[in-house]
C-alpha cells in the first residue's frame, strides 16, 4: 500500500516588503523509496538542488502544452519515507519560519547550539543511523544548509574518539592485525598528545 501525505503550512507571517499571497501554492509530489508521496509546496521542495533542476526541466517541458505548473511527481529512490519526513521537516522550517545560521569554518564551537539556532540543534539529536540517513538525503537532494547540519552533528558526534570507536561508529572492519595496528602506533607515537 502506498501512503500519500499531503504537508500543510501555516503561512509564515508577512515580512515587511513582501507581497501575501492570496492564492494556494503549488506543490510538487516527492515519492520516496517505498513508493510514499509527499505533497509539498514548491518553495519547500525547491531547497533540494535536484528537485528545482528536476521541476525546471519539466517547466521547459510543460510551457509549450499547458503552461508549465505543479502537482509533478519526483521520485527520490535513495531516500526512505522517514528520512523524506525528516528532510521536508527541516526544508519547511527553514523556508517558513527561520533560516539557518550558516555554519562557517573554522568552527566557532564543537557545540552545535553554539554554532546554529536551538531548533536546528534538536533536530539533529536523532538516532545516529537516521543522522547518517540523513547526510545520506541531504547529500543525494543537494540541499547544503541540511548537509553542512548533519555533517556538523557527525563531526561532534566522533570527535575525540578513537580509531577503534570511530570504526565501530561507521561500522568499518580493521584492515590491519593487532600487529600492525601496533607498529602505525609506535612508528607515529611523535605525532599523539602527550
């Protein structure tokens, strides 16, 4: 069975030198992995480098017989139902009621409510295999804001870990034996803290 969400909007409160709106917006039909439709307004979905390129190229397309127009259908079949939810989540509050304080380098903080607004901060104290789903989606839909966020939250996440808790983290096998994992560490003893 196919799930179908339609994602409402409170509209976001007129900013001085903005016309309002008094026509609905068109949307745009994201279908995830399992076939999942996400009906989200064009503004929201056009975050993703790839949904605006995918939604002007079917523009050019549409011009000639009706005038262009929304309801198109995108499908996304690197992207999970849930991470899709998570993703129209963050590209909602981001478009509608706050931007992203941009992360910028070098960091000014390991601290991300430091660094970004106290939402964006909560929204990526998720499970850490959603956190990695999410880097995954960001980086597939091409939405910076959302990918420099998640790579920030997996940057705290391991830092000051080590070799052997970062491979469990990523779920990677040691290439090395005890043995040679014993003599890196003595032939670059110079370079650790003392």
């Amino acid at each position: 069975a196919v799930s179908y969400y339609r994602i409402k909007l409170h509209p976001p409160p007129n900013k001085a030198n903005q016309p309002t709106m008094d026509t609905e917006e068109s949307t745009v039909k994201l279908i995830s992995k399992e076939g999942d439709l996400f009906e989200v307004p064009i503004s929201v979905a056009k975050m993703s480098a790839l949904v605006e390129t995918t939604i002007d190229d079917e523009d050019d397309d549409d011009d000639e017989e009706n005038g262009g127009g929304g309801g198109a259908e995108i499908p996304l079949p690197n992207v999970k139902g849930a991470v899709l939810a998570k993703v129209i989540e963050y590209c909602t509050h981001y478009t509608n009621v706050e931007e992203m304080t941009a992360i910028s380098t070098p960091l000014k903080s390991s601290k991300i409510e430091e660094v970004v607004q106290q939402w964006y901060a909560d929204y990526v104290k998720v499970e850490q295999v959603l956190l990695f789903e999410l880097v995954t989606a960001a980086n597939f839909m091409d939405i910076k804001p959302l990918l420099d966020l998640t790579c920030f939250a997996v940057s705290v996440l391991i830092k000051g870990k080590s070799a052997e808790e970062i491979r469990k983290i990523f779920n990677i096998s040691s290439d090395f034996t005890p043995e040679d994992e014993a003599q890196v560490r003595e032939e670059n003893k110079w370079c650790e803290k003392p």
